[in-house]
C-alpha cells in the first residue's frame, strides 16, 4: 500500500510564506513524478506544480516566481515553498504522487492541507 501525508497548511499574513510538505509512504519502487494542486472554494482542481524523477519542474503561471517544488528522493517527499502569499491562494493544497510500488501503477492524492491567506 502507497500513503500520501501532507503537512504544512496553515493561516498566514498576504506577502508571507509557507512550506508543504508530502511523504510517500509504502512499497514504493519508483516516483515517476509529484505534484501539488489546489482547490479553492467553489472551484475546481488546478494545477499548481510538478517535478519528475529527473527533477524537472513546471509551474501554474498563477504562481510562477513566487513557488517552488523540489524534492527528497531519500524520504520519497516533495515540498512547495510558497513566497509572496496572496489572498488567491487561498485554497486546499493537494499532493499527487503517480508512482511504481511492488503491487504495481499507483496514482493517488493526499487528504489535502488548508492553505489560508489573510489580510
């Protein structure tokens, strides 16, 4: 079995920062890519950051130049520091893992961690 934990979320000032973080957890034989996606009330999922195996990474043009994803292979985790908050970030952060494990192809969410942006 393949667990995704998040951890992170929380209450900040606009203009502050905040770091995710998501461990996969499990029979894990290989990441091919994790990512990070949110959802804020009444909307739908959308994209926030990728980065692959190889450490290739690619953003929303939401949040380019303010986010970052980057990752521990050791731990199986993967983080986004998010800089430069704004109230449109306000959102459930969701992390996505599409991996191998010993059973076979997984492709899974976290619960999600709250992300809440004041002014």
């Amino acid at each position: 079995q393949v667990q995704l934990v998040e951890s992170g979320g929380g209450l900040v000032q606009a203009g502050g920062s905040l770091r995710l973080s998501c461990a996969a957890s499990g029979n894990i034989f290989r990441i091919n890519a994790m990512g990070w996606y949110r959802q804020a009330p009444g909307k739908q999922r959308d994209f926030v950051a990728t980065i692959t195996s190889g450490g290739s990474t690619a953003y929303a043009g939401s949040v380019e130049g303010r986010f970052t994803i980057s990752r521990d292979n050791a731990k199986n985790t993967v983080y986004l520091q998010m800089n430069s908050l704004k109230l449109e970030d306000t959102a459930v952060y969701y992390c996505n893992a599409d991996l191998i494990s010993t059973s076979g192809l997984y492709n899974g969410w976290g619960q999600g961690t709250q992300v809440t942006v004041s002014s």
